[in-house]
C-alpha cells in the first residue's frame, strides 16, 4: 500500500540557516508523481512542486531545492537561507498511475523560523 | 475570486446537527474531492468524484456523505456531527488532461462540534 512518511514533526531554525524536510514514500508503482505543498499559518495549501518517477534530476527554484532518491524512495525538500515567511507545515504526498489522482499525503512537517 | 471556493469558512456546531459544507469551482475540472485535516495527520480523503454520476469513497468515508450537484459543485454534507469530526476541511479539484495529479485546493472550512 502507498504511505508517506515525513518524520520531522516540528523543526525550528533561526533566520539564515539552511533546513532540510525529509518525506520517504511507499508504492509498488513504477511510475507515480511527487509533491510538496506548503500551508502557511493562513491556512490554504500552496502548490510548490511536482516530480514524476522519471525524473530523478535534483530542481532548485530560488532558495528551494528538492533531492529525489528512487534509490531510497526519498524526496527530500531543502530551504536555503531560510526566512521567517517560510514558516509553515510542509507537507509531501504521493500519486499513483491510477485513475483517481487522489493523494496520499504524509502527516506534514511544521517549520518556525525565528529571527 | 478563487478558483476553488468553499463554504462556510467556519462553522461551530453542537453534537447531532446536520451540516453540509459546500464547494464550487470555476476550473472546469471534472474531478473533485473532499479531504480533512487532523493535526499530525497530514490530510486524508473523504469523498472524490469524477463527475456527478461517479462518487468514490475515500479512506475516511464514514459519517459523511457528499452531493455532485453539477460539475462545478461538490457538497460535503455530515448528518450527524460528532466532536471527533471536528477539522479543516479542503476541497479540490484536478484535472486529468492536463497537470497529472496536481490538486488545486479551496481555502478550508474549519468546523466545531461542540
């Protein structure tokens, strides 16, 4: 069965740190999709990446960077010089090749940033 | 205005009453869901529709029931709420032919059972 792990419950770092948010996922899937979502303290989830099997090229967007591992069925998420707006749950989830592209997400990393 | 609208945004209720939470989306997607968040749950699906004949239950499907009244519109309805319902409730939309599995998320309805 397809599972989404995110281990960090909680992490604090001050301003300026790197940080880095762990997700391992489960599928008998050969081909499925990744995501991470962020939920700032507003509320709505925001949209930050998606990544399909194939695709194992690590993708850097600004101060965001993203490590897919088929190897160790990971897709770790990393901020770079954090700030404070990046505090937030993060949360990763998974999709399967069926037809429902219903997600499965993990339990959610919250992130503070202190200044 | 947002694609994906839901409401009420909150909602405080007492042990028995009848709620439905609504949702209307001017995406054109077909397929619709309904998920709830706990804390350190993560989210998990309730209900999910392809289109307003075809309803599909999710993982946590029991005590709620749902409506797809059109394709624009996906009701979420609790007949009898209890406190352990008690969440955020999303709805969303995705669409097959376009962004594989990407779901597109109301603002959340925040519910109470008292």
């Amino acid at each position: 069965a397809q599972k989404v792990t995110q281990a960090q419950t909680e992490i604090s770092v001050v301003e300026k740190e790197d940080v880095t948010l762990d997700c391992v996922y489960e599928t008998r899937d050969t081909t499925y999709y990744l995501f991470w979502y962020k939920q700032p303290p507003s509320g709505e989830l925001v949209f930050l990446i998606r990544r399909n099997s194939f695709d194992e090229q690590n993708e850097i967007s600004g101060r965001y960077s993203w490590n897919f591992q088929k190897s160790t069925s990971s897709f770790n998420f990393t901020i770079t010089a954090s700030q404070v707006v990046d505090s937030a749950v993060y949360f990763c989830a998974l999709s399967e090749m069926d037809s429902s592209y219903k997600l499965i997400f993990g339990s959610g990393t919250r992130l503070l940033v202190r200044p | 205005d947002a694609d994906v609208t839901q409401t009420p945004r909150n909602r405080i209720t007492k042990t028995g009453k009848r709620i439905m939470l609504e949702c209307s989306q001017t995406k054109g997607h077909d397929r619709m869901y309904w998920y709830r968040q706990d804390p350190g749950l993560g989210l998990r699906l309730i209900y999910y529709s392809f289109d307003v004949k075809d309803i599909n239950k999710g993982e946590i499907s029991d005590g709620y029931s749902v409506s797809r009244q059109a394709q624009a519109k996906f009701s979420l309805s609790l007949e009898s709420a209890i406190p352990n319902q008690t969440a955020l409730y999303f709805c969303a939309t995705s669409d097959p032919g376009t962004e594989r599995g990407e779901l597109f998320f109301g603002e959340g309805s925040r519910l109470t059972v008292l």
